[in-house]
C-alpha cells in the first residue's frame, strides 16, 4: 500500500507542474504582446509629432523675418482700341469759357457714297468746321445767330475750338464747301454751353421780390410803416433816418453827428447797412404768417421774405398751417446784430 500510495502522489505532483506551466505560458504571452504595443505605438506618435512641430517650427521661423513681395495682378487690355467705330458721329466738349474740343467720325460708306453722288466735286471740296452760336435758341439749322467756319485737313479727325465767346451755347457742323459756295452738312454735333469767365449776372428768381413789397419791408425795418413810398422821396427819408440818429442801432447814433460834420467839411461819408433773408417751403395749400401776418405762397409752396435788419435782437415767428386746419408748425429764428463803427482821422502838418 505504500509504495502504490507514493505513485499516486508522484503522478498528482507532475500533473499539477504541468498545469501551473500552462497557466504561466497563457499569462506571459498577453504580456508581451501588449509591451510591444506599449512600446511601439508611443515611439511612432512621438516621431510623429515631433516631425510635424518640427516643420511648424521652420515655417515660423522664415516666416517671422521674412517680408514677402505682394503680387499685384496686372491689368492686361484684351485687345488694342480700334482705330474706328465705323459709325456717322461728332460730339462736341467744353474744355474751359472760351474754347471748345470736338471730335468726329464717318463711315467707310457714306465716304464713298458722297464720292459717287459729288464726283470731281469731292475732290475739290474743301472740308469745314461750322460753328454756330446757338445761345437762347433751339437750333434747327439756319436760326443761328452768327457761325465761323475753320478749315481742317483730310485726316483731321478732331480738332480745338477758339470761341472767344464765354457764357454762350455752341453747336458745330462737319461738311463739305463746294466750289460754287453751297456747304453740305454732313456731321452734327450736340450743343454745349461755355461756362462764364466772371460773375454771373443771373439773379435766383426765389430771392426776387417786387420793389413795392421791397420798400415796404425796408421802411418797416426802419420803423417807417408798412406804405413807405417808393423812389426819390423815400430814399432821402432813408438817408435823413440814417442820419438823424433815429436808429436803435448805437453804432450809428454815435456815428451820425461825426459823419455830418465830415460830410459838410471834405463832402466825404460812408453807409453801411445789413439786410436779412427768411425763405422757406412748405404745401402749397398751406396757411403761412410771419410776425402773425399771412404771406403768399408760390405755386410750389416756396417763399422768401426780405428783411432790414437793425442792431439789436430780432425775433421772427413763421407758422404753417395744413389746409384742413389739423396740424400745424412753428419756426422762430432768432437774428442778433451788433454795428461798431469807428472814425479816424489824419491831419497833416504844414511848415
């Protein structure tokens, strides 16, 4: 019994080891696989990564001193302008008052038609600019009031224009001078005005008023009443108000006894006066009182008031007032003037 007792256990011990072998192998293989993931994955990420922020690092470091040439795309013309549009056309431009450029154009065709209607007469023409003073006029071709030709060459295609006529409206012609007299049109240009080479003399009608209303406006302001007559009487009552010191204006009360003296001594004086302008607009069925008197509007609804204006403050209420009487509006511009005067003069010294 021992002996078989011993085998068994010897027989149990070697079953056991083989066992624990097994168990030990199966645990070690996970092991190594899993050290070589371990090892590998992370050195390859790392060499990755350290490639790219290498790289990103060269980049900014040319690009941090590094000033690059901005490449403008050029304007390339697809193709030259032609020599010719092929077309029956004069336009004329203003350059300044007093001269004037144009320019002009005619077909192929209408060239070798006049060729074969005139003939040897076309070869004889001779070839004019005829410019016309169209001022105030719309021009049909013979209401002008006055033209002067110039003669241009063949191959004049354009040409400089000396009006010496600022402030007018110009129209020019391009055609033939036959022989016998007769011009044949064959261009017309547009009609141009020349601007003025001074002052306009155009007064704006809106700030227009009739000398009536005119004067009673003045001798208003002067405290002169609302039928302050007109002409030679009322501007010597002007002159004697300015003179007399009746003005609220302390500039010339205290310049009114100085200068009358002068005045009768060495025939020497000097006036100076302001005047003030209220225009508007507003419907033109509109109700409008200024100071709470009613004015009339103009067609438009326009209106324009014209004022002496003495020292001092002036208040002035303009009220409008809808047709259906629902609403209204109120503007008071308040005016302030102030005159100072002085008076200097030199004596001189005789030996």
């Amino acid at each position: 019994m021992a002996p078989l007792r011993k085998l068994k256990d010897r027989i149990k011990k070697i079953a056991d080891k083989k066992i624990t072998i097994k168990r030990s192998a199966i645990r070690k293989k996970p092991a190594k696989t899993a050290k070589k993931v371990v090892k590998q994955a992370p050195a390859e990420q790392i060499a990755v990564k350290k490639e790219i922020l290498g790289t990103n690092e060269l980049m900014v470091g040319q690009s941090k001193f590094s000033h690059p040439e901005v490449s403008r795309p050029r304007k390339v013309m697809p193709h030259e302008l032609p020599h010719g549009y092929d077309q029956d056309k004069m336009v004329l431009l203003v350059r300044d008052p007093r001269w004037l450029y144009t320019y002009w154009e005619l077909k192929s065709s209408t060239i070798e038609r006049l060729k074969n209607e005139l003939k040897e007469l076309f070869y004889r023409a001779k070839r004019l600019l005829r410019v016309y003073d169209v001022s105030n006029v719309i021009f049909n071709g013979t209401n002008a009031h006055s033209h002067f030709d110039i003669n241009v060459n063949e191959y004049a295609n354009n040409w400089y224009i000396n009006t010496d006529g600022p402030g007018k409206a110009w129209c020019v012609d391009f055609g033939l001078l036959l022989p016998d007299g007769k011009f044949i049109t064959l261009l017309r240009s547009n009609t141009v005005q020349t601007p003025l080479d001074g002052p306009s003399w155009i007064t704006d009608e809106e700030w227009m008023i009739p000398d009536e209303i005119f004067a009673r406006l003045y001798g208003m302001g002067f405290g002169l009443g609302q039928s302050s007559p007109v002409g030679k009487a009322w501007q010597e009552r002007i002159k004697k108000v300015l003179f007399s010191g009746v003005l609220a204006s302390p500039g010339m009360a205290s310049m009114a006894s100085p200068v009358k003296k002068q005045k009768k001594e060495r025939k020497f004086w000097f006036i100076l006066d302001c005047e003030l302008i209220v225009y508007g607009a507003t419907e033109p069925d509109a109700k409008v009182t200024v100071q709470g008197r009613e004015i009339k509007l103009r067609p438009d609804g326009t209106f324009t008031m014209r004022y002496a204006l003495p020292d001092g403050k002036q208040v002035i209420p303009v009220k409008a007032v809808s047709s259906d009487n629902i609403e209204e509006r109120t503007i008071t511009p308040t005016v302030t003037r102030e005159t100072k005067s002085s008076i200097l003069v030199k004596e001189e010294i005789h030996k």
